[in-house]
C-alpha cells in the first residue's frame, strides 16, 4: 500500500544515514568577503515575494510527508512554523489521500495551521487527472509536480514508464489555475530538461540536485537485496552544479534544493542565481523534535543567511545574486565541460 511506504519512507529518514556520499558542490563556490561592505547588518532585508506571497525567508520547507496517519502531526508542527516564520512550505505527493480520503486530513491539517503561508500541492508527472483535486485539496498556491525516475527504478513497486512526461506536463500547466513548479527529488534537472520545462509553461523549477537526501539510499534500507540501491547511491547532479546550470538557461524563478543545510549554502545558491532554497531532511528531523526546534532550525537559517549577507556587502536577495565569487574544484570542471563559463560570476 503506498500509506505504508510513506510511513516507512518517514522511518528510514528519521533512523537511518540515507545522506549521499558525495556532495552538494557548495564546497566549491567560495563568496568574495568585502572588507568593506558599508553595511549595517541590522538592516538586511532577505524577504523575497517572487512566488506570488510575501516572505520573509528565501526558504522553503520542500515537499517531505503527508499519506499516513503519523504524518498528520509533523505536519502540523510544519504549518505553524511556515505560518508563524512566514516561509513556504511543500507537502508530499498527494495521490495516497485522493486514492483514500480518510488520509485527506493528513494534508489538509497544513491549511488548517497555516492559513495564509505560502503552500505547494505535489502530484506526479503522469498524474493528470489529480492535479485539479491536489489543488483544491489544500486551497494550494502553486502545484509542484515531482520527477523521481531513480527513486521509481530502485523501488520493486515502482512505476518506471516516464514516456510522455513533458506532455503531461503541458496538460497540467493548462489545466489548473494556479502556477505549477516542477522538481526532482534528489538527483538534480539538466539544463536541457530546464529549457523544456519553461517551454512547456511550467512558472518554476526546483533543482533538488544531488548532495542531501539520496532515495536510492532510502530504498536500499527497504529491500533485502540492497544490490541496485547501493550501486545508484549516488547517481545524480549535484545541487550547485544543477543550479548553475538551470539558472543560466531559463527565465523563470529557481528553486535551489538538495543538501542546502544552512544560510551559508543558501547565500552560496542565490549568489549562483537562484531565487529561494529548499530545505526537507533537517527540517523533518526537527519536526520529530517538536516546535521549538523547528523554530531554532529556521532562525539560525536566517542569521547565517544574514551573516553570508553582510560579508559580502549585500543589503538583499537581489543584491546577494550579483556579489562576486569562485567557482572551483569538480564543480568547476563539471560546468566548463558543460559549456558554461564560470568566470563570469568572479568579478560582475
């Protein structure tokens, strides 16, 4: 049943080392300090509205749970702190509770908490004929469709027929009358892939590149034979290679996700282009925790944000995406073989 899987999905990331072992990319962008920024930190602004609310936070709590009844309460303790620290907040997929409504409240809980925060619905690429209901479900703001082809080939359950996603898609976009984001779960978006996608009228992009939570890894703790779980470990792209190539090919907002653990990645993600983070391990572990440390996880997010901020003289999320930095190491290399120029982002 997928209520089970989600339980046991939730378990796993809360027990178990389900982190990739190479990492985020993050290592090697390094901000330009400015000595003399001529900057009050105080006055930092790090809202941002670009996603149709105003927030006071560049972060995203990204699609983590919801499908079983143990979901309820963590997500619960992840609408007060989206409402009361005005972030946005993205549930899991919702097919479980449109298959089975007595599981419809373990994402409706989240309106009830956070009646003004900003709310991301979640359906799978193929799922057309949910997108309307996912949307009125929750009263969303915006409809993420998630892409998980690895997560589907490593699962014995998984549906791994993924002709025909870009169409779907299109059909999603026209179809509802709210904007749709598209976003991986762990392995990172191509720029070619990026370029379809805002081609196919998708308003935003969430990378969710390689570097955090790895569902290979998630998949491998499911299954006696850990085989193929194990060797696809750590396939994917990592976050800051995902995000600088996407935000150099589309002209739509971008989400930077996968690994972003503290205002330091986030300030290292923006400078590169993008325009929120997203952040769903850290904050789910917190919220078994309780609110307290949901709280203490988004607060110390925004002084590190702040702090990176006034390092480098930038008085908001503008001002952060045209400070100076160094691209370096693999990552480096990743983006030149690909065709980028990562020099240009070194004196701008």
């Amino acid at each position: 049943m997928i209520s089970d899987r989600k339980l046991e999905h939730l378990l796993i990331c809360k027990n178990y080392d389900v982190n990739y072992k190479k990492t985020t990319g993050f290592e090697d962008i390094e901000l330009i300090h400015r000595a003399l920024g001529d900057i009050n930190k105080d006055e930092i602004d790090i809202s941002t509205d670009v996603f149709g609310k105003k927030l006071e936070s560049p972060l995203f709590i990204t699609a983590i749970t919801g499908g079983h009844p143990s979901a309820k309460a963590i997500n619960k303790e992840l609408a007060i702190v989206a409402e009361t620290k005005k972030i946005g907040l993205g549930l899991g997929s919702q097919r479980a509770a449109i298959n089975n409504p007595d599981l419809i409240d373990t994402y409706t809980v989240v309106r009830d908490y956070a009646p003004n925060a900003l709310l991301l619905g979640n359906i799978g690429a193929p799922q057309i004929e949910l997108a309307s209901d996912a949307v009125d479900m929750l009263d969303a703001d915006i409809l993420a469709i998630h892409l998980n082809l690895l997560q589907e080939s490593i699962q014995p359950e998984g549906d791994v027929d993924a002709t025909g996603y870009i169409d779907s898609i299109s059909e999603i976009v026209k179809s509802i009358d709210v904007p749709v984001m598209v976003k991986e779960t762990g392995t990172g978006i191509a720029f070619e892939e990026a370029v379809a996608l805002e081609n196919a009228g998708v308003s935003f992009i969430d990378v969710e590149g390689a570097g955090g939570t790895s569902w290979a890894a998630v998949e491998t703790y499911r299954e006696d034979d850990k085989y193929l779980g194990e060797l696809f470990w750590d396939w994917g792209i990592p976050t800051a290679v995902s995000t600088a190539e996407v935000v150099n090919s589309v002209n739509i907002p971008v989400i930077s996700s996968g690994g972003i653990r503290s205002g330091l990645d986030a300030a290292k993600a923006i400078a590169l282009g993008a325009d929120a983070v997203g952040m769903a391990l850290p904050a789910l572990q917190s919220a078994y925790k309780g609110q307290e440390e949901l709280v203490k996880l988004v607060d110390r997010f925004n002084e590190s944000l702040k702090i990176a901020m006034f390092l480098v003289g930038a008085h908001n999320l503008e001002e952060l995406k045209n400070s100076n930095l160094i691209i370096k190491g693999e990552t480096k290399d990743w983006l030149e073989s690909r065709g980028f120029d990562t020099k240009k982002y070194a004196i701008r």
